[in-house]
C-alpha cells in the first residue's frame, strides 16, 4: 500500500487539522478550536513525552522548587482525551507534503489535513552563526528550553556549588537569581557591557546588574567566552581571554534558535522564521505558523516580527483558531512579556527602539519605576518595575505623544496620564 492511501484520518473521510508542536501556542490552539465549536478531527504531535506546558517557570518557580511540573499545564491530560484530541506524545513530525497535505511522522502513518499548523518553536542556541561553542556538549555543561533540562538543571543547585553561566540575557539572569537564592556561587559571562543590552537597552540592564552584584552574583561582563573545557583537577573551566574560571557545572543561555527546518523543506516562505500574514497564513493558505516561529505580519506596527515571549504564544495559538474558524481577527497586539529576578518583577509592552529616548518615572534606586521609550515624542513602548496593576494602562498610552516632564512628574497619577 503506498504511504498516501495509509494516510489517516484522511482513510475515514474526514481531514480536520493537525498541529505541530506541543508547547503553548499549539495547546491554545487546539484549544480555542474545541471551545470555538470546531468538530472536525484535531491531531497534535509533540515530540516532547509531556502534555504540553509553559516554558517561563523553568527558569523561576519550577527551578526555585516553587511549582511542581503538573502546575505547568495550561490543559490538563484529560482536557485532550475529554475533547477528542488526538494527543500524540514523543511523535516527531519529519515532513510535510503540501501536495498531498500530508504530515509524515517518525515510525507511524501519515496524517492529512485540512489545514496544518506549525508550532515547532525554538530551540537552544549553542554557539554562533557558523559554529557550536567548543566544550558545549561536556558532561556537566546544560542548555535551558524543556522540562527535562530544567529538572537536570535543579538537581545541580546545591548550595556551595559553582555555576558558570554563559550569555546574560533573560534566562540567563533568570536562572542566575533562582541559583543564587539556593546558595550557589553564580558566574554570569556576557561580551555587553550590561545584562539584557540587545534585549532592554543600558539604563534597565545597569539596574538589574547592580541588583545581581548585590545579591552575591559574580558579574564578568565585556568579556568574551572562547570555549569550555575538562580539567582532570579543576573540573570544567570556561576560558576567557582573561583567564579560566573554573565551574562545577555550566548554564549556556546565549539565545534560541526558531525550529524552521520542516517550513524551509516543505518550500513555504522562511525569513527569520515562517513567515505569515495578519491571520497568520503562509505562504501555502492551508499552512499556519504561530508562536516563537512565526515571523507575522502586525497590522498595528506595519511589520512583520517574530516575538519569543509566552503572552504572544497564547495570543497567535487563539488567532490561529480563529483563522480556521473563518473570524474575522487578526494579528494586532503590542509585544509583552515579564521577567522575575530575586525582588524584582516587571512587565512590559511595547516596541522599543535600539535609538529611541529613555524616560524614567520614579526612583530606580528605590526598586519602583516605570521606563518609557520615546521617538520623536511618541512613546513607544513602557515598562512597569514592582509596581503593579498598571500595564494595560501603559499599553493604552503607546503611540501617544505625551510631554516628557508629564511622564515624570510622579505628583500626576500615573492612571490618568
Ligand atoms: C526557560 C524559559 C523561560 C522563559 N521565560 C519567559 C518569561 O518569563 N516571559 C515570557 O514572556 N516568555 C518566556 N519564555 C518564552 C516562552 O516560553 C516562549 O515564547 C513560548 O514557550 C513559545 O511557545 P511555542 O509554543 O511557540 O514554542 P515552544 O514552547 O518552544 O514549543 C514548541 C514545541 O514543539 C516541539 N517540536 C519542535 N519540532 C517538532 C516536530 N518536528 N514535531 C513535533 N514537535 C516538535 C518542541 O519539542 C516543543 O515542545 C521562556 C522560555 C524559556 C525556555
């Protein structure tokens, strides 16, 4: 029997959609297509053994121990089994014909669709453009994306211990602070001059050093990693121009990498990641793409963007089902995401520029403030510091042209600017 007459569920008569991916943006999809009213067969292949879960406590409550796994889940098991969704863990998607609309899997049958919707995420980065980091792959070095390695990871926070970590952005800051916190000895190493530069900017990456330096980490920053190696007496050393620093283990945190193998084989359109329209539609019209892949076009900014944040996996899994719905939405929201790191909390919304004005309300020192980002007098985007219940005002004030000494003045409520 050839592989296309194998095909199901197309062999029962009826092709519904099939989601690839078992993170968040692929459970809110499915999701929102059931509680939408979508009857037709819905097939979900994760290559991960978990029921799909969310990435941000891996770093924070799951690693401090604060959560446990299930806590992870935005749907539990049986919501999948209850609703008639073909869950299909540790099942990897190895290609897909859009000729015969047809997903092919490792070891099973086909599947056919009617629309297909990719999911695939990101996955760590080990080194750059043309080549991994020497060392990365030594016993003891880890990377942080699944459940799995953050488990590995939380064995190793014993108190006493040494952990290097290469690559200060959020998940490297992140996991700093929960390793600090259970008495590690925390060395962060970045090339940038602050944390979180490319992410944030100098002004928010100076403040969360100096909150790192002051909770105990070692902070080795303007410093390049060339590799990391096994010293039969030392353990591992990570080298630096500078000198050796030796490491009980290691943390490589220099960035994810969007899993756009399967879109760039099946010939759909590949920029930074899949790249899709406002209802998130590839280049092939059956073909959807959401999440930390997709590279969509927001009719809000006049851009195409990729985003790697949690709030707009939920939000593109929902639009998603909206699409195949047949709703009339579309991809219109203003980035967010948080961080939590030892006393601070923060949220932000927005679309800051690398060149864009820095306006700061509030005494950073004192651990509250809000930071806004100006262009040409319009703000841009805003984040609020451990002060809360603010930020779906903040995202109402984006695209205004507010005067910089009203945005300061902490005697005018910050609600009714
Ligand atoms: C440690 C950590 C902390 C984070 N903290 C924050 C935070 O504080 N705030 C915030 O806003 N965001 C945070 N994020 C980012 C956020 O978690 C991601 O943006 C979000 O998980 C993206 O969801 P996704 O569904 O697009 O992709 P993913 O969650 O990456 O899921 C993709 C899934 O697809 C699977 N897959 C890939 N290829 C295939 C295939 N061929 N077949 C089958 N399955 C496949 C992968 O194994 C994976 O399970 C964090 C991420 C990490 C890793």
């Amino acid at each position: 029997m050839s592989e296309s007459a194998m095909t199901e569920p197309a062999a029962q008569g009826e092709l519904g959609t099939v989601v690839i991916g078992g993170g968040l943006a692929a459970a809110h999809c499915v999701h929102s297509l059931r509680e939408g009213g979508y009857t037709k067969p819905i097939t979900l292949i994760a290559s991960e053994n978990e029921v799909p879960y969310e990435r941000p406590p891996l770093s924070k409550e799951f690693l401090q121990g604060n959560k446990q796994a299930q806590e992870l889940e935005p749907f539990a098991a049986d919501w999948y089994a209850d609703t008639d969704v073909d869950l299909r863990l540790g099942v990897t998607a190895e290609s897909i014909d859009t000729a015969a609309k047809a997903v092919s899997l490792g070891g099973s049958a086909p599947v056919g669709y009617e629309n297909l919707v990719i999911a695939t995420g990101c996955r760590s980065r080990l080194g750059g453009r043309n080549a991994n980091m020497a060392g990365w792959d030594l016993p003891g070095v880890y990377t942080l994306r699944s459940l799995e390695d953050s488990k590995k990871i939380k064995e190793q926070l014993v108190s006493g211990k040494r952990l290097v970590i290469i690559g200060a952005g959020w998940i490297g800051m992140e996991v700093a602070a929960s390793a600090r916190t259970a008495g590690v000895e925390v060395t962060v190493i970045t090339p940038d001059q602050v944390p979180l530069a490319t992410a944030m900017g100098t002004e928010f990456g100076a403040h969360v050093a100096q909150l790192h330096i002051a909770n105990g980490v070692q902070c080795r920053f303007g410093t390049a990693v060339s590799g990391i190696a096994s010293d039969p007496e030392k353990g591992l050393v990570v080298q630096t121009p500078t000198g050796d620093i030796p490491a009980d283990f290691v943390l490589l945190a220099i960035g994810a990498v969007p899993n756009n193998e399967l879109a760039v084989a099946a010939g759909l359109e590949v920029g930074t990641g899949v790249v899709v329209d406002e209802y998130l539609r590839s280049s092939d019209s059956n073909i959807l793409a959401i999440g930390d892949i997709a590279e969509a076009y927001n009719t809000t900014l006049g851009r195409a963007m990729r985003v790697e944040h949690w709030d707009n996996a939920i939000r593109q899994g929902k639009l998603a089902a909206a699409t195949i719905l047949g709703r009339d939405e579309s991809y219109d929201w203003l980035p967010y995401f948080f961080t939590d790191q030892f006393d601070l909390g923060m949220e932000y919304v927005g679309d800051r520029g690398a060149d864009d004005d820095v306006v700061v309300r509030g005494d950073m020192a004192a651990g509250e403030f809000v930071i806004f980002w100006l262009r040409q007098g319009v703000v841009t985007a805003a984040m609020n510091v451990n002060i809360w219940d603010v930020n779906d005002h903040l995202r109402s004030m984006i695209g205004k042209n507010i005067p910089v000494s009203t945005l300061q003045d902490t005697g005018n409520d910050l609600m009714t600017l």
